[in-house]
C-alpha cells in the first residue's frame, strides 16, 4: 500500500460520509504524510515541513467528523500555500485564507456533510477565515451542540474547575473569547476559552 493510500485509510470513516468522495480525491493529491495523534488542548491539528521529510499534517484522532474534516482542509490549505505560494507567506495570511476557502467551499452546499448550524457558522466567516475554530465561538459552538459537557462560560465567576489536562483554575473575568483565570498549584494567570469543557473542583 502506498502513502497516498495510507493517508486515506486513516481517514476513512473519520469525516462525514457524504464528503467522503471529494475529500478522498484532495487526500490523495497531497504528496505528504497524514497522521493522527493522541487529544492535544492547544491546537486540533497542525502541519510541518522539513527538508529531510517532506510535508505531514497531524491531526487529532478525537475529533468528531465534522470538526475532523475542518481541521483536515485547514492543514491542507497550509500544505498548498507552502507548495504553490512560497515560504514568505503569513501562516493564515491572504494566500492561506484563498486556499482554505477554495477547499472548503465545495463541501458548503454539500446536503449531509455539515450540520445546518455548522454551516450558517462556516458561511459568516467565508470570507475571511478564522485561523483556529477557537477563534470563531459560533462555530465552536455549533461544532459542540450535541455535547452536554459543562463549559467554563457556563460557571459563576470566583468557582473553581479542572480541565481535561488536570489543571486546575478559579475563574475571573472575561477577556473577548477566554476568562483570565487564576491556576490553582502556582497562582499563574491564564487564559481559558469560554467553550473549554469544565469539570467543577473543590478550593
């Protein structure tokens, strides 16, 4: 089996059905590795070039199909730009957000492929893309709809909670998107999402 095929039995299952056809064709085109990776918090995917290895995109294997399919097209878009733009281009740059709409735009009016919500979220952000779903709350939302886990804009300011990595926060106030909060073992203030899922904790 070759890598290209390789890339897509990974994938395969991972995103939503209907967009398996396309999505298999533009995996197949990109002459680098795909691979998946343990949950990461800070980032849902990324992607790296190297003189001795070429191009490869991680991407998180807990992602739900849609969020996995975002991710997928937003590192492939990087991919495009490093191949066809050059190396002096901003990482989410006019030449990124070109390759990133011109490889999301198919899957749009696609029935199937994203949630009604997911896809009134994608469409006001078109025409300027966000450079992480962190950044675009309403598509994070719509993106986390079906999950009843506690997020942390949903806890009283002043309480304490644990993140999925174990650290441990009393929550402040909030800052645009995130809620500068206070870590518990060294005192640090720290940014969290408002979308973060949340656990609650003791003082």
């Amino acid at each position: 089996m070759n890598s290209l095929d390789l890339n897509w039995r990974r994938l395969a299952g991972r995103i939503p059905e209907a967009a398996e056809a396309e999505a298999s064709r533009i995996v197949r085109a990109f002459k680098g590795e795909v691979a998946l990776t343990p949950p990461r918090s800070s980032k849902w995917g990324s992607y790296r070039w190297r003189p001795d290895l070429g191009a490869k995109i991680f991407l998180n294997r807990d992602l739900q199909p849609e969020a996995m399919l975002i991710t997928l097209l937003h590192e492939l878009a990087h991919a495009q730009v490093r191949s066809w733009d050059g190396v002096g281009c901003m990482p989410h740059g006019s030449e990124w957000q070109g390759r990133y709409r011109d490889l999301l735009g198919p899957f749009l009016d696609v029935p199937g492929v994203f949630s009604p919500a997911v896809v009134r979220a994608l469409k006001n952000q078109f025409h300027k893309p966000k450079a992480s779903c962190g950044a675009a709350p309403d598509l994070l939302r719509a993106l986390r709809a079906d999950s009843d886990a506690l997020r942390v804009e949903q806890l009283p300011e002043g309480s304490w909670f644990r993140l999925a990595n174990g650290m441990e926060f009393r929550k402040g106030p909030k800052r645009r998107s995130r809620f500068a909060c206070t870590e518990k073992k060294t005192g640090r203030t720290f940014t969290v999402h408002a979308l973060a899922e949340a656990t609650r904790s003791q003082e």
